[in-house]
C-alpha cells in the first residue's frame, strides 16, 4: 500500500510541475491541490490510518 501510494504522488508531484506549453497558464492550481492531497496523506500517516 505504501509503494502504491508513493508512486502515485511522484506521477502528481512530475504531473503538477507547469513545465509544458499548454500548462503554464494553470498557476498554482495543480500545485496546490497535491499540496492538500500530501497534508491529508501525511495527517493519515500520522495518525496510523496507512
């Protein structure tokens, strides 16, 4: 499950970076949404949920 989950947020974190010509208008949109998904992930952590 940890792998999984691990994999999954660095294809959203390479995903999120507005590197490529048609997202360099999105702003801190993809950015601030994997930003919510980390704390949530990370507040689970800590809490031992994973």
């Amino acid at each position: 499950m940890g792998t999984i989950l691990l994999v999954i947020l660095i294809l959203l974190l390479i995903g999120g970076l507005p590197v490529f010509p048609h997202s360099r208008s999105w702003g801190y949109g993809p950015s601030g949404i994997i930003g919510v998904v980390l704390m949530v992930l990370l507040i689970l952590l800590l809490l031992g949920r994973i």
